[in-house]
C-alpha cells in the first residue's frame, strides 16, 4: 500500500490548485488524508478519482467512494479554538473513532462515523457560549 503524499489538485477544472494530503490508490485515483479548503464535496477519508492535466497537475473529476464519516465545518473564533472546553471537545471526537482538522487556524472540521448519535454542533454551540461569556 502507498504512503500519503502531498499533491497539488484542482477542485474548480484547472483554474486554481491547492495542497493536499492523499494516498494514490492507482494511477487516477487518491484517498484524501485531509479535507481540501476549495472543495465543499470531497472530505477527509473520500476517495476521489482525478486526471492529470497536460503539465501532470492533478485535477478533481469525482468521488469514487465518500468515507462512512458526517462531516461539520464551523468558521471559530480564535478564543475558542484555543479555550480548553474546544480541547476536550476534540479530544472526544477522537476517543468516538472521528478526527478533527484545523484549517488556516479557525476553519474547523469534524468528521464523525455516521454510526454515531453525537451531535458536534450542539456541543460547539455551547463551548463558544461558554467562552463568550468569559470577561
């Protein structure tokens, strides 16, 4: 089996590129090992398949197979990613067999198997109370 690697893709036919952590599966086709910033559909854990472009760059073409995962994104202040209830919060979403990732400091994601009944967002609604409330 390959290792991750970082890759450049397009998520929007070539007009722009971003980083991105992925295992090649096969020559056209990648799983994620994070979840792309330009893209709304792939995620963490999706395998998509892709098509080099004339220069070797990689472009999105679809999702093969989404990752057994539900997917939260939230835009957070700076006060609560840093606070220890986010902590605690993200340190749960592990021990639940989901992962978290943290985009361009605020922008974060949660990924959680689609098995479980945890509710990320009533928990997130209640941490940014919590620190708002904080002089």
């Amino acid at each position: 089996m390959s290792e991750p690697e970082n890759i450049h893709i397009s998520f929007d036919a070539g007009g722009s590129f971003e980083p991105a952590r992925a295992t090649p599966l096969d020559s056209n086709t990648y799983r994620l090992e994070a979840t792309p910033t330009a893209s709304e559909l792939a995620s963490f854990g999706d395998v998509i398949e892709v098509e080099k472009d004339k220069e070797g760059r990689l472009l999105f073409r679809n999702i093969i197979l989404k990752a057994d995962l539900k997917n939260y994104r939230w835009l957070l202040s700076r006060k609560v990613v840093e606070s220890p209830e986010f902590k605690v919060f993200c340190e749960n979403v592990l021990l639940l067999g989901g992962t978290w990732e943290s985009l361009a400091g605020g922008y974060v994601v949660v990924h959680i198997p689609r098995n479980n009944d945890f509710n990320p967002e009533t928990e997130i609604e209640r941490i940014v109370q919590v620190v708002k409330a904080r002089p």
